[in-house]
C-alpha cells in the first residue's frame, strides 16, 4: 500500500516541483524482469538441490538465499505498488502523448515487480529442509 500511495503522489509532486514528471524508459522493466529471471533460476537450483536430489548445502549459503528472497519479496512488492501507483496516476491523460508510454511502462513495471515477489518467495519455499519423515 506504501508503494502504491508513493508512486500516486510521485506524479504529482515532482511534477509540481521539478516542473515535470519522471519518465520511465524500458529499462526499469527489463532490469526488473532480469532480477525476477535470476531469482527464478536461483529457486530452481535450490529447489532441486534440496527437495529433488536430496543434497545438502551449507548453513550460510542457505541462509543467504533466504535472507535474499525475503529482502526481494519486500523491495519487489514495494517496486510493484510504486510503479502501480505511478501507472494509475497516469490515466485520464491522452494515451497518445508520453502520458501513454508512462502509463505502459509503468504497468509493465509493476508486473515486473509482481514476479520478482513470485520468484523470491519461490526460492523462500525452495529454501525449506524436509523432516526427515516427509518423503
């Protein structure tokens, strides 16, 4: 919800104060959908390391992927929210102006940060050790 209301206000208020409001390029949402993309393979190796192949890892290596999925699951739905938040405060403009592009980018933006969320908490659950009854 903080990001979203963040990204609504952004609009707005550097627009006020700036004189014009920030300009999303294709570049966020393919940074963002590379960080998902790497999260996602991270989940996968990890997955079938632990629950597939039976191997163990150590201590610190999965704890820092755990740590790595819980820091991106926040900064993921927060990025999510804001370019949301950002995306929606472009509607009602012409969508033939930059107004459009904004809007685009910006919602393609936040799915991008949709799945960074998705990847993260794939790995959070890739991350778990089975009971050594659970077969």
């Amino acid at each position: 919800m903080a990001g979203i209301v963040g990204g609504w206000l952004a609009h707005p208020v550097l627009e006020s104060w700036r004189g014009v409001a920030p300009v999303v390029t294709w570049a966020q949402p393919t940074v963002l959908l590379l960080i998902a993309a790497a999260l996602g393979v991270t989940a996968w190796i990890t997955h079938r390391q632990l629950q597939v192949r039976g191997v163990r890892i150590e201590a610190h290596r999965a704890v820092n992927r755990l740590v790595l999925a819980r820091a991106c699951s926040l900064v993921g739905a927060l990025l999510a929210g804001g370019y949301l938040g950002y995306a929606v405060s472009w509607l009602g403009y012409d969508a033939s102006t930059t107004a459009g592009d904004r809007l685009v980018r910006s919602a393609v933006a936040a799915v991008a940060g949709t799945a960074i969320v998705i990847a993260a908490r794939l790995l959070e659950h890739a991350c778990r050790v089975r009971k050594p009854d659970e077969n």
